[in-house]
C-alpha cells in the first residue's frame, strides 16, 4: 500500500467514525495499531500501558481528520523506518526506551505527505470533473440545433420566429458615460 492509496481509501474521517460509534472503540483500535506497531519493532514490553492510552487519544484528538487508511498506513511507514527510529537505547540503564515526543513528530512529519498526497488526489479529481464536463458541454447541442431545441421547448416554430435585432454599439459608452461637473451625464448613448 502506499500514501496514494491509503489517502483514497475511505472517505469517512476518524472524527466521523467518532460520532457514529464513539470515542472509546475508536482509541481501542488505535491503541491495537500502536501495540502491533511496538510488538513489531520489539519494544512493546518497554512501553507502559499508560503510554499506549495516552498516545492512542492524542492521536485521536489530534489528528481527528485523518482516515483509518492514512493512519494506518503512518504504523506502516513507522515500521519500515520511514519517518525515523521511534525506540531508543538508553545507555545509563542498557535498555531501549520509547519517547512518545518522537512518535507525535513523526506523526506530524508524515502529516506534511499526507497533505501532499491528499493535494495531488485533489488535483486529479478537480482534473477528471473538469474533463467531465467538457465532453458534456461537447454533447449539447449548437448554433442551428440548438436554436431549432430552444424553439421545440418555447412552443415555437423555428422557420418564423426569429431573433429580435441587437444593434451593437461602443459598450464603454454605456459603461462609463462622460458627465459635467455636476455629474449629469453629458451625451446619453442612443439606443438606435
């Protein structure tokens, strides 16, 4: 899966998800993400469970208008080392710690492709829908066709009803007459 896919996966925000079914089922799924995540990366028996709660609600709150997708594909790309080492060596007591700091700034650096992607997502639909409607405007119909469909729908019959005479003239004539000093205008345009 890649950021592409998972920005077009599924619509629904976690904040939607939030409404529909409530906060605390949506942190156990993050919280079961974060345990994969650390199980894989070995570091699970050094995270406290306080750490996992706490993550797993801030990244509910503070992420709110992720998708499922995209935040599952931020514990892939955590996995592969995409965004940085989450676990560190502790050398004062020989052990690996885990900095909860480390995982929100990794989060938030993911968070500047995933705009990326969702803008390029963007960019290619407001494309396609652009398209769309060229080929529908390119279907109707023009010029006589037309005119002989604007006729069938008015009730009228299209070889004696005909267009009322336009004459044109200087239209910044008729957009910025000259006025006098009073500010009455000065030579009104004829409408002949």
């Amino acid at each position: 899966m890649s950021i592409s896919e998972a920005v077009g996966r599924n619509p629904k925000s976690m904040l939607t998800l939030q409404k529909e079914r409530g906060l605390k089922p949506l942190i156990g799924w993050v919280k079961g993400r974060l345990i994969e995540l650390f199980t894989y990366l070995g570091a699970f028996d050094i995270a406290t469970e306080y750490q996992i709660q706490v993550l797993a609600t801030r990244i509910c709150t503070k992420f709110f208008y992720w998708t499922p997708a995209e935040l599952d594909y931020a514990f892939i790309a955590f996995a592969s080392g995409t965004y940085g080492k989450l676990t560190h060596y502790n050398h004062d007591r020989e052990t690996s710690v885990i900095n909860p700091q480390d995982i929100m700034k990794a989060l938030i650096d993911y968070e500047k492709d995933l705009l990326v992607a969702r803008g390029k997502r963007e960019e290619e639909r407001m494309k396609q829908e652009s398209e769309r409607k060229k080929a529908e405007e390119a279907k109707k119909p023009h010029g006589l066709a037309a005119w002989n469909i604007y006729c069938e729908k008015a009730g009228l019959d299209p070889a004696t009803h005909k267009l009322a005479s336009v004459k044109l003239h200087d239209v910044n004539e008729e957009l910025y007459p000259e006025r006098d000093e009073r500010g009455i205008i000065k030579n009104k345009p004829s409408n002949k």
